[in-house]
C-alpha cells in the first residue's frame, strides 16, 4: 500500500470485542510494529453525534493520564467518516476472565499486590481530578507478568446500561457506587466502593452479598443495596479481621461512611488498622456535599508530555502477507474471524506467608465533618372542644364492625372451612382387629447412594424466608437414604405390636416423636446388623457419625438430597417448580396422608421430599449463623428439632426445598414422619 514515511498506518489483526455500539481491535503501527488497539463506533451509530461526542470525551480524559498502571491513550483519529481512539494494547485477560475460568485460583499475596496496584493507579487518577466511575472486572487487565492496568478511563457513567457480559461474567452494575447507580454525581469515594466489591471479589472468590444469580442484573443491585456486607467466614475464607473491616467501610452504602480518599485507604491497609464494624446499610444523616473531600497532591510526580495531535492515519494492510488491502477498518475486521483466546495459566494458589502490606506512603488531613443539624420539636396544644357525645357514637360504630368481622371470622374458618381428617384416640372405639397374616418379616431398608459433594444449602431467592438466610457451604461427605418415608409396615418391623392393616402398609408412619424415632434407629440397625448411631445419657443424646447404623438425617443432607443437586440451580420443589405435581398439601390432599411413593420422584429417585409428611432431621433448630461452629450437624443445643418438607396439611409453600420448619421432639403430630440415612457410600 502507499504510505509515506511519518505517516500514522495501522493493520487490524484481530477484533478483540464487540458491544451494541463500539468495536475494538488489535492493529499494528505499519511502520514500528507496535501493537496498539482502535476503540471505534459499530458503523451502524459512526453518524450518531452523541455517540461521537462521548468518544471524543472519553479519549480527552484517558489521554491526560501518565501512569504505568493505566493503558495509556495516543490520540484520536477519523477515516472512513468513523472515529477512531488509538491505544497502548495490554497483552493479558481481563479480570472477569480468570475469575470465570474455574482453571484459576487468585491467591491472597495476587489479590492483596493487585489491590495496591489498582489504588496507587486511582490515587494517581484522583490527584488529576479524574474519577473513573466504571470499574469492574472487564476494565482490569492482568498481563503476562502478573501485574494489573486499568482500562476505560473516561467512559460515559451510563455505559454499564449497554453492558452485555457473558454468561460466566458479573454485570458491571454490580461493581457501580450506589449514588453512581442512582444517577447522582460520583467522586473519589465511588471509586472506592467499586474497589471494595472487586477486591473483596479477588480475595473470597465471591461478591460480598449472597445474591441470586438468576434473577435479573438489575434485581441483583437491588438486592445488594438492602443487604449487609457477607463475612468472610461464611465463604469459607479465613481473611484478617482487620481486613474485612477495611472491606466492609469501602462498601458502606453512605459515602460519608467511607473512606474519604484512596490515600486514607491505602494507609489503613498498610497499617493493618482494624475498623469498629459498622452495618453497610447504616446511614450517616449528613449532606454528602458537606464532607466532599478535597483534591489530593499528586502522590506521583511524572512530566506531562504535551499533547500533539495524531495526523489522520492511512489504515490498511500490507501487501504481504494480505494480498489485498480494504481501504476502511470495517472492512479489514470483517476479514478476520476472531480466535478463541487460549485459557490462562493458573495462578498460583496457597496462603500467603503473611499479610503484610508496604510501608505507608505519608497521608494528607481530612476536613473533619460539620456537625449535623439539631432540630427540636414543641407540640401544639390541641384545641379544646366537648367532642364527648360524638366519641361515644364513634365508638357504637366500631364495636357493630368489629363484631360483623369477628362472625364473618368464625363462620368462614370454623363453621363452614375444610377440615382435614384426623384419627386420634378420641375419635376412635376400640382399635380394629389387625388384618394381616402374619407380621411383617424384617428386611434391611432399602437405601439411594447420594454423593459426595460440597453443597450450598439456604436460598435467597424472592420465596425465601428470613430462616433461610445467609446460604452456605458445606461439605457433605457421602451418604444412603431411603427413596421414601419409612411406612407403617417397616415400622412394625421393629415395633410388632403396632395395629395396622394390610391396606394401610404403605402408608408413611406419624405420629411419632423425635426420640421414639431414635429408638426405632438403634433397634432396626441391631435387627440388621449394623451399628447403633445413638447413644444415649441421662439428659442428652449424641450420635455417632461414623457408625454404619441407620440415623435421621442432618438438615444439610436433607435438604442436599431434595435438591438432588449441588450447584446453585435447583427446583422449588424436590423434582419440579409445580406443587401438585410432586408432593402432596393442603390443597390437593383431601385432608389426609398418602401412600408413599404416588407422586414422580427427584432426578435421584426420591420421592415424597416434598409434602405428604413433614420429616424429622437430626439438627437443632436455629437460625443460619457465622457463629456456628459446623454447619453438617447443626448447633450444640436448642429446644427444637428441625423438620422439613412440608405435610398434606399444610400449604404448598412448605413443601419448598429450602424451607425451614421445626417441632418440639416430644410432638407426635399425624403430619410428622421420618426417612433414615446410613453413612457411607
């Protein structure tokens, strides 16, 4: 091609991403061989002037930065009647691709020196008057020698509005300030939010809130907008104290709240500081203009080269290899099928021998507050008037309606409501005959082979309860469990003088409390040769484990089981998202139990997990806390024991696999049954 020497040229390579608006490319300088990239507009929007403006803006404000953590920006160039935005191009992956690549393992001393290299970057940025405003994973680079490069300087705070990531990636909303999400102008301290989302991302492997991930991007911010900031220990990360504090005021919904500058961030880091904890949804009260902090002194000092601008480059290919040359970039990167970029190395993993942080560099004073307001309240006197007579008939009113409501109550849920059918001793003579030949013979239960595997057990989807809340890891080693509850027949394997009929075999038995279960586990497992996992005290009951004995299932692998999963995605109910079709409840029951085993099963042959009768499960009751000491067994004490489930007598949404309930273990109500499980595989 014709090109005159000291001319501007570049040869597109490859296109390295594509947006509903821009494309950008790796070229090459014709002449010098150096390896740039060229942001410029899909050619669809090249004439849309908004679009060419915010362009234009965002190559002015990258292009005043000089820092060798920021991607530096050359100029600015037009051809073919489309803009162009040449810069340096950073051999490596974008953050959202090593955490997307399960290959890859982001140790602490990487997290902690990425940190440091972001913040000195944006201290950088801050003392120049220029906030970001965008970061997320997409704009962090990490290149060949393991050091990190900021990218999108100067981006439009609206761009993550067109943000398309890919199905392994986070949606940049996520990483976005709250006031910066709101449309309200950003600083400094919304910089800092976004640094605390990504390096809490990098150092726990996870946002810092549980958040379903199969909701909507915009659902999840606002979930991440209600919700306290996730302790590190939940995730299973054993993070300094002093660090998850630091996380934790990075992340404070207030910007008042946060760290009023990066220097103030930096300083705490490196001094280890350990913050007072504060909830991230405490709110400060003062004007977020009354504490703006100032400009900061350039904690880097480098010449600013002056700025010339890039002659109009001739873009286009040399004769060899390519033997013909388009005369447009669009034309050049419609030639070229983009190649799937090879998987990184893994990064290296294991603990860092310490948590030391470098030196603090020197931090300047920060404007204390104005203090806030003090407002005070004197009643007015209510005007005196004889309302007396009027009170009086005020109060006839509210009594006639109030009664009208009370009838209307008793009459609909008393007089004329459903009842479900209940056998108690009461309701009954004299227990019928048993009509069986002989009793039944004693057969070791038949069991299902669950896995292995390290299972998230809660939910924070729009149906979950409090009760249900933070969800968490546990690892569950493998395990049998019987395909459905055990029946009135097996029970009377162990029990044979229990009255039932023939008829009635293979109905779930109820009935039953929490320690007659426990009962019914060591003799079955006698019977059959096993040994007893419950031993008992004067007061108490322990269970052992590792005995080959049948025992009641933990609430984790309950609840395991009845996902018949491991993975975050899982069915409402145990098998299906539609009550009817694989349990029984209120509203289809007919007000009574049912043989088991009538509805389909779970993927993993379980049937009946949802709904028919509720099930004991070993565990005490108690809310999801840190401050458990393990998870798989549930608290040390409590007064109740969980049940899961749901039952023929109770509604549809009890029936959902993470759903929590609970029973005091001596209740022996007709909706209570029980499965076993044996340890092992």
């Amino acid at each position: 091609m014709n090109v005159k020497p000291g001319e501007q040229a570049y040869v597109i390579l490859k296109t390295l991403h594509k947006s509903r608006y821009y494309c950008v490319y790796q070229a090459k300088d014709y002449f010098s061989g150096e390896l740039v990239t060229l942001k410029g507009l899909d050619q669809r929007f090249r004439s849309d002037s908004t679009l060419c403006n915010s362009l234009k803006a965002e190559a002015e404000i990258a292009a005043r930065l000089r820092h060798p953590r920021i991607r530096q920006i050359k100029g600015t160039f037009e051809e073919g009647g489309n803009l162009y935005i040449v810069g340096d191009y950073v051999d490596g992956y974008t953050l959202n691709g090593l955490l997307a690549d399960p290959a890859v393992s982001i140790s602490p001393s990487d997290a902690i020196k990425w940190l440091l290299q972001l913040l000195n970057a944006l201290e950088y940025a801050h003392s120049q008057g220029i906030w970001h405003l965008y970061l997320n994973p997409e704009n962090i680079v990490i290149d060949a020698s393991g050091d990190l490069f900021i990218l999108g300087f100067g981006k439009s705070g609206e761009e993550w509005q067109f943000a398309e990531p890919a199905e392994n990636e986070y949606h940049p909303v996520l990483f976005l300030s709250p006031e910066t999400y709101l449309g309200e102008k950003g600083d400094a301290r919304s910089d800092i939010y976004s640094v605390g989302v990504l390096a809490y991302l990098m150092l726990c492997g996870q946002l810092p809130w549980y958040l379903d991930l199969r909701q909507s991007s915009a659902t999840q911010k606002q979930n991440s907008l209600q919700r306290p900031v996730l302790d590190p220990e939940l995730t299973g990360k054993r993070l300094p104290r002093w660090l998850f504090t630091i996380l934790n005021r990075c992340l404070m919904l207030d910007s008042n709240l946060r760290f009023q500058s990066v220097s103030r961030l930096i300083t705490a880091l490196q001094e280890q500081q350990e913050l007072p904890y504060q909830s991230c949804l405490q709110r400060s009260g003062a004007p977020i203009r009354d504490q703006m902090p100032a400009a900061e002194a350039a904690p880097l000092h480098i010449d600013k080269e002056p700025e010339t601008p890039i002659p109009a480059p001739v873009v286009s290919v040399p004769e060899e290899p390519v033997t013909a040359a388009p005369t447009q970039v669009e034309e050049q990167a419609a030639a070229i099928q983009t190649p799937a970029l090879p998987s990184p190395e893994p990064v290296a993993d294991g603990k860092p021998e310490s948590w030391r942080i470098p030196d603090p560099p020197p931090d300047s004073l920060q404007a204390p507050p104005k203090p806030e307001p003090v407002y005070h309240y004197q009643p007015q006197a209510a005007p005196k008037k004889d309302n007396l007579p009027y009170i009086r008939h005020l109060f006839k009113i509210f009594g006639y309606i109030s009664l009208g409501i009370l009838l209307f109550i008793l009459l609909k849920y008393c007089v004329f409501a459903r009842r479900p059918k209940f056998e108690t001793v009461e309701d009954k003579d004299e227990p019928e005959e048993v009509v069986r030949d002989v009793n039944p013979v004693n057969v070791p239960l038949r069991m299902v082979s669950i896995p292995a595997d390290s299972v998230t057990i809660g939910d924070v989807g729009s149906f979950a309860e409090d009760d249900e809340f933070p969800p968490h890891t546990v690892w569950i080693p493998a395990f049998r469990i019987t395909p459905h509850e055990i029946t009135r027949e097996q029970w009377a394997m162990v029990n044979t003088s229990y009255p039932y009929q023939d008829g009635d075999k293979y109905l779930p038995i109820t009935g039953i409390s929490f320690f007659e279960v426990l009962d019914y586990c060591n003799a079955k497992s006698e019977q059959d040769g096993l040994e007893p996992c419950y031993e008992f005290s004067s007061n108490s009951v322990s269970c052992n484990f590792s005995a080959s004995g049948y025992r009641l299932p933990t609430e984790a692998e309950w609840e395991y089981a009845a996902k018949a999963s491991s993975k975050g995605e899982f069915f409402l109910f145990a098998g299906s998202n539609t009550p009817d079709a694989v349990g029984w409840y209120n509203g289809n029951s007919d007000g009574d139990v049912h043989p088991v085993g009538q509805k389909p099963a779970n993927k993993w042959g379980l049937s009946d997990m949802s709904g028919n009768v509720y099930e004991w499960c070993w565990d005490w009751y108690a809310r999801y806390s840190w401050k458990q000491s393990t998870f798989f067994g549930g608290p040390d004490s409590g007064t109740d024991r969980v049940i899961r489930g749901g039952s023929w007598y109770h509604p549809s949404s009890d029936m959902r696999v993470t759903n929590r309930a609970f029973a005091k273990p001596h209740s022996n109500a007709r909706y209570l049954g029980f499965r076993l499980v044996r340890t092992g595989k």
